[in-house]
C-alpha cells in the first residue's frame, strides 16, 4: 500500500521531520496537548515513509537536493 506513493523527501528533510516530529510528539505528552501529539505524529510518518503528500499538487520533491 505505501510502496506506491511517490518518494518525495530528501534525506535533510527526512531527517528534520523525525526530529520536528518527536519534539512534538514529546511536547504534546508532557503538556497532555492532544493536538501536539497528532501533528507530530503526521510529520514523523512523513519523515518515516519519505512522502509528503502536500508536496505533490505543487511539485515539490526534495529528493533532487541529494542527488547533486
């Protein structure tokens, strides 16, 4: 099921959403912030699957940012 969606981010971005996500996901436990823990979980997801589905009706792909 995952394995068809597009591959859109790069190693940094990766990288910054696992970090980005498990702040939240620890701030929004700590503070008992419900929402806090969703976003987080949704961007470390994104940072796990390397897809970001908000990238794609803008083509925005930074994969390409590696490669160079």
């Amino acid at each position: 099921m995952f394995d068809k969606l597009p591959k859109n981010v790069g190693k940094t971005d990766r990288n910054f959403r696992l970090a980005a996500g498990g702040v939240l996901v620890l701030g929004g436990i700590v503070s008992q912030s419900w929402i806090f823990t969703i976003i987080g979980l949704v961007v470390l997801a994104t940072g796990a699957l390397g897809t970001c589905l908000a990238y794609v009706p803008f083509k925005i792909d930074t994969t390409t940012k590696d490669k160079d």
